[in-house]
C-alpha cells in the first residue's frame, strides 16, 4: 500500500471512532421536552440524576419577547446551564450559588435547552429532581 492510501485509511477509521463515541454520549443523554398545560405559564420538569457526570437535558419552545426563569424545587441541589436557540450558552449571573435559579429576558424565539446537573459545590447525591420553569 502506499503512503497516501494508508494516510487515508487512518484519518477515516479515525474519524469513523470520534463519530461512534460522539453519537454513544449523546444518544444515552435523556431529552424530554416541556410541556405547558392550556393557559399555563409554570411547569414542573422532573428527572433524576446519578451523580456528577450524570444530566438531562430538556428542551423548551419560547416566543421573542417572553420572561424565562428557572428555579429549583425541592432540597436537593442542581445546576442549569441554558443554551440559547442559537447554540449559545446563555451567559448568566455568576455567583456564588448553584446556578438554578435563572432569568431570561428578553428570550429569542426557538428551542432553549436546559441542561440539569448536580451541582458539584454541594455533596453529591443521586436520586430524583424538580425544576419550575415559567415563560411569561
């Protein structure tokens, strides 16, 4: 064979494996999408997570314009880092808390995708977990 040939046979087996473990990640991460009830402005997204690498995705239909906030519900501590429709993280306050508690305004029309972690500057835990979401 010659060194061409073996060339290319290398940079496609390796863009063959990067394609294998990409889609394995994202295809065992769990999205569920939010659903409002007919007139309603909160909804309640529940998942569990099974520690610090662990997360699950969800993903939120908005209008231009509207108020987005988020907020954790119960004890357990969690993280949400929002994307905005455009892919970008959207660059939220950076404190000293967990990073729950968001507010989006005003939103850009499209799909947001909220990505729940355990937050790691708290003990870790597994179990279930509860985010309000309102769009106003």
């Amino acid at each position: 064979m010659s060194a061409p040939t073996i060339k290319l046979a290398l940079l496609t087996v390796t863009m063959v494996a990067v394609t294998l473990m990409c889609t394995g990640e994202s295809s065992a991460q769990s999205v569920s999408r939010i659903r409002f009830a007919r007139g309603a402005v909160r909804a309640v997204a529940v998942g569990s997570l099974n520690g610090y690498k662990d997360r699950r995705t969800f993903v939120i239909k908005v209008r231009s314009g509207q108020t987005m906030t988020t907020a954790q519900v119960g004890g357990l501590p969690i993280t949400v880092t929002i994307i905005k429709p455009d892919g970008e993280e959207y660059d939220a306050d950076m404190d000293l808390s967990c990073h729950n508690r968001h507010e989006v305004t005003p939103t850009e029309a499209g799909d947001y995708r909220l990505v729940v972690t355990e937050c790691t500057k708290a003990d870790r835990w597994r179990g279930k977990f509860k985010l309000a979401v309102t769009v106003r």
